[in-house]
C-alpha cells in the first residue's frame, strides 16, 4: 500500500497517542474533513475514541493511528505537534497543563505503549532514554502504571526536538511488530467508563486478528493473525520474502583518489546494476549496518539530529545508532529502506563523515607552526632547568662553607655567644 490511498487495504501499524478533546477537535476539522485529508495524505487510518472513552485516570482520549508503513505516523505526528503548539499559546504555564512544558518554549506530546515497548524506549540503566534527549533536547517520561498492558509516555521539548524524540520512540515501539503483546496493543481502540478495553474491529484497522474474538465490544473476524516480521518486506514480483531485506555490514569507505570519469564510470556501473534486478525487488526492505567511531556519532547527528534527520527526510530510510557502549570505541549505524535509498543515506553520511575529517584537520602550515612552538616551549624549559641547577648548587656551597667567625671575647657560651652572630 502506497500513500495517498485514503488507508484504504491492509493497514500493519499502529501508533498511540493521547489527546485532549480540544487537540482531538482540530485533528478532526470540521465535518472530519481534516482527519480525511491527513488519511488521503499519509495513507493510514486515524480512529479516534469518543468523548466518554478516556484513557483510564486521565482526561484524555486515544488517537489511533494505522498504516502499512510505520514512517506515516510521523507524518501524522507533525501535524499533531503544529496543533499542540497553537492549543498552547492560549495555555498558562502549570503542572497540570494539557500541552505547555515547565520550560519556556516547551510543549508536551502523550504516547501510549505495551511495557516491551516502554523498556526499549528506556534502554539498559536508561541508556535510550539519554540517547534520545541528547538528540532531541527533548525529555522522556514514562508512568510506571500499567492499564490493560498500556504505559503512558511524556515527551516534554520544543516542536523541532519532539519530531525528532517522536522518531525515536516510533523506532522502538515497531520493534515490537509482530509480537502477541503488539497485536492485543493495537487492536484496543480505547476504554469505557469502568476502564475496560474496547477493541476496534477489522475494518477500523484495515485487517483480521485472529485469537481476539469476543474480547470487548468488538466482534473480531476469524481471518489471519496481524502480519509477522517474515511478512514485513512488500511482496511484489520477485521481491524476497525475509524477516527485514538482505542485512550487510560495511565499513566507512576510505578516501580514494578517483577522478571524475572514474566516478561517472561507478556511478554509471550502479545505474546498470539496478537496472538489471529482478522486478520490485529494489522496493524491498534492506538493512546495512556499519561501526564507527564514537566521538563521530555526534557530529553526524548534529545539533539537536538536525543532520541525521534530514537525511531521514531526503532518503526515507530509517537510520538508527546503538547507544555507545563502555569500553567499545565504536557505534553502530543502521540503516533500513529500500536497496537504492539506504546506499544514498549511507553515502550522505559518509560524506559528512569525511567533512568532519577535513574540518577536523590542521590548515596548511599548521604542523609547522606547532612545532616551533613546542621547540620554543622546550627551550625555555631547559633555561628554566640550567637556573634551577645554578640555584641548587649555589645552596649546596653555602652549606660547605664554614661558618663566620665569631667576633668579641668569651668562650662563645651561653647568651653571650647567641649575641655574637
């Protein structure tokens, strides 16, 4: 399923969050021609719960998101955001405000998610958690109550930073595709009065559970279960049917000296190459991986994943580094999308990596400059060295001498002597 088609098919995704009724009004728009617009758009499928179906011990109710492509929520999301925004330019400052941080300039966004979900999103000893407010400048807050297998996230950041927090988050909550806990997540549409899950029915989310019959109110077909990991990969002609596309590990390239027509010649190779692949296998799901240093991670992501982000944007592509490890001088990047875009995002960064190398270093005559300031620093320590040693023997020699005669009479004794020197 492609975008723009109304959501219309098979919809593997889900996506949760929370919003007060205010926040749901202009998600909907008037007549609920602005939910149709984002649908058409984005090519998913928004299912809203009613005014009387709140998340349990909140005031808010649950924006469901479907789609058969997990980056479409983003899409959502961002409108979401702009939303948040103008709702809270009306809103005073308050530990109990709907869409106004503490900080000033900072918004707040509300996820639900399955406890698997919530744990990958905080990482070992909370190193995802770090991870995505470093990136994102954007704080992570997880309530440790469980309601029907559901936590509740809070995002607090700036618009700009809870895009990028929203990608992360996104990122670990599909991780979880697949699994039982996933399923039951994504079929619960919202909850009545007694905090009982009501379930959306196959044709609110596009596809049959099965196992789920008679569970709330909905009435569940006996069809195929929700789509595992193995079905992932769209299935056209020839397109292989693995868990996550092909997976393969490179290296940062190492700066060669091409010249032009060489590089028309490669780039001329890899035009004919994809050429000849079999149909629909390029639109298939690939992954490379590659290690690098880790005191480089930071300035590919750049301020606030500014850079990472739009090559996201350019691309398409999902890209993904590993928290940094003790001991282990590198990070893992990961990168997943089609065949021709993982090699565009993967050469954008490699790009950027080698700019950094360059940035990074010495102008022209810069080594020589160095050196004669560590020759001159050198000299003036040996200097310092010779009046050091003249000083200590100085000492010595006056410790050799011997001592002043004692002038006046007596035997030197007493406090008489004492007056004597």
């Amino acid at each position: 399923m492609g975008y723009g088609d109304g959501g219309k098919g098979m919809r593997r995704f889900a996506f949760k969050a929370l919003c007060p009724n205010e926040l749901v009004a202009r998600i909907m728009g008037k007549g609920g021609t602005r939910k149709e617009q984002l649908q058409n758009e984005m090519g998913c499928k928004i299912v809203v719960s009613g005014r009387d179906e709140c998340f349990p011990g909140t005031r808010y109710r649950v924006l469901l998101i479907y789609s058969d492509n997990p980056e479409a929520f983003l899409g959502v999301m961002q409108h979401v955001i702009g939303d948040i925004v103008e709702c809270g330019a009306k809103e005073a400052v308050s530990a109990e405000a709907d869409f106004v941080g503490m900080d000033r300039g900072s918004y707040i966004v509300r996820c639900v998610v399955t406890k698997q979900m919530s744990s990958a999103i905080i990482g070992p000893k909370g190193s995802n958690a770090r991870a995505i407010r470093e990136e994102s400048g954007s704080k992570v807050v997880i309530d440790p109550n469980i309601t029907a297998g559901h936590q509740t996230v809070k995002i607090v950041g700036e618009p700009h930073g809870l895009q990028i927090a929203l990608s992360r988050v996104n990122q670990y909550v599909q991780e979880q595709h697949g699994t039982p806990s996933y399923v039951e997540w994504a079929t619960v549409k919202s909850f009545d009065g007694a905090g009982n899950p009501i379930y959306a029915s196959p044709a609110e989310t596009g596809i049959s559970y099965a196992g789920h019959g008679g569970h709330g109110h909905a009435n569940h077909g006996k069809g195929s279960e929700w789509p595992d990991e193995r079905e992932r990969t769209p299935r056209g002609p020839g397109a292989p049917a693995q868990r996550a596309g092909p997976r393969s590990v490179v290296n940062p390239p190492q700066p060669a000296s091409s010249s032009g027509d060489e590089d028309s010649d490669l780039l001329s190779a890899l035009s004919s190459t994809a050429q000849g692949f079999p149909r629909g296998t390029l639109d298939a799901e690939y992954t490379i991986t590659c290690e690098l240093p880790r005191e480089k991670v930071g300035l590919l992501i750049g301020k606030r994943g500014e850079d990472v982000q739009r090559i996201r944007k350019k691309t398409g592509t999902y890209i993904h580094f590993d928290p940094a490890q003790d001991g282990n001088e590198g990070q893992t990047l990961t990168i997943r999308g089609p065949l021709l875009k993982i090699y565009q995002a993967h050469a954008l960064l490699m790009k950027r990596y080698h700019e950094t190398q360059v940035e990074e270093a010495p102008p022209n005559g810069a080594n020589g400059d160095k050196d004669q300031k560590v020759q001159a620093l050198e000299e003036q320590l040996q200097a310092l060295q010779r009046q050091m040693a003249e000083v200590k023997q100085m000492q010595q020699s006056n410790v050799n001498a011997p001592p002043p005669a004692i002038s006046g009479k007596g035997k030197g004794t007493g406090k008489g002597a004492r007056k004597g020197w």
